[in-house]
C-alpha cells in the first residue's frame, strides 16, 4: 500500500504545471511551423528563381501545364469549408469549457480529407501526364502538389487522433483544453500553406 502510494506521489512531482505544459505544445507546434514555412519559402524561391531565368525556354518546355484551375479551385473552397468548421469548432469550445459541437469537427475532418483525396488525385494525374526526364518545370510543379498532398495527410491523421480525444471526453479535461488551440496553428498553416502553393503553380 505504502508502495503504490508513493508511487502515486512520484507522478504527481514529476507532472509539470498547466502553464508549462501549455507553453511547451505552443512552442512546439510554432516551431514545426516555422521549418516548414522555410521549406515552402525554398521551393517558392527556387521555382521563382527558375522562371525568371526561363530567358530560352529552358525551364518551361512547351506542352508544359500545371494541375486544372478548376480542380484546384474545388479543393480550395474544401480547405476554407474545413477551416471554417474547426474555427466553430474551437471557438464553441472554449466558450462552453470544452463542450464544443463536434458535427462542425466532424465537417472540418471531412473536407480535409476530401482535399487530401483530391490533391492526391491531382498529384497523380500530373504524374501520369509528365514523361521522364522530367523537366524543370515539371519537377516544380510535382514537387508543390506532393508537397502539399503530405501535410494534408498529416493534418487528416491529427484531425483523426484528435476526434479520438473529442468522442473519449478528453478535450475538456483540466490541462488538455489548449489541445484545440495548438492543433488550430498546425489546421490553419496546412489551409492557408496549400492555398498559397496552388496559386504559386499557377502563376509560376
């Protein structure tokens, strides 16, 4: 019995306060999300870079295309749906002490998961339209879509762990409500990041 009490005891030391633990997710989730955004800014400049010295037609070879408008279109009106979901989602939350309204979770996870289906849809219909050796162009371009379709995969498996959380009850436990928070940066950058890279290969 003393065993298991001390035991108990140990835990409970070593557990860090709220305001820490808060203070550490947010740090963390900002800091993933400034290395990724230099990994964006590298492939914007790169692909910039590569435009501008396009003096011979060397880096856009004709015949060269970059994914349809309209599907691009279609999945970008899915991520603002889904944006706009969590953002009800989150804010219904905090409002009523983590008893938010998990339909519009529910929602955001689904059109974020339609855009993943589209955007891989999109991936591999460039991949079977470009003949290798791939131009420069075409690398760009491929690299941009598979770019994009990997972070919606990541943002569809935390928005999954996430919806485990919400349907157990744990979102509103004391110390886990900053959970809706943090993961918002990460929903919100994979939205506005995919966005800004559709319109990048458009006018690139």
């Amino acid at each position: 019995m003393s065993t298991t009490l001390e035991h108990t005891h140990e835990e409970h030391t070593h557990e860090l306060a709220p305001h820490i633990r808060i203070g550490r997710a947010r740090a963390g989730v900002l800091m993933l999300i400034l290395s990724d955004t230099m990994s964006i800014l590298a492939i914007l400049a790169a692909g910039g870079y590569l435009n501008a010295l396009n003096t011979e037609n060397a880096f856009r070879a004709s015949g060269d295309h970059a994914a349809g408008f309209v599907p691009g279109l279609l999945l970008a009106i899915a991520l603002v749906v889904s944006g706009l979901g969590y953002y009800l989602w989150a804010r219904t939350t905090r409002k009523n002490g983590g008893n938010g309204l998990p339909l519009f979770f529910i929602l955001s996870l689904v059109f974020m998961l339609v855009a993943l289906v589209g955007q891989t849809w999109v991936s591999l219909t460039l991949n079977r339209d470009y003949v290798s050796p791939y131009s420069a162009y075409e690398s760009v371009i491929t690299l941009i879509s598979w770019f994009t379709a990997v972070h919606l995969l990541l943002a569809v498996i935390i928005g999954v762990l996430l919806l485990g959380r919400i349907t157990r009850n744990r979102v509103k436990v004391v110390g886990l409500n900053y959970v809706p928070e943090v993961v918002g940066y990460w929903w919100f950058y994979t939205i506005i990041g995919s966005i800004l890279l559709w319109l990048f290969s458009l006018v690139i």
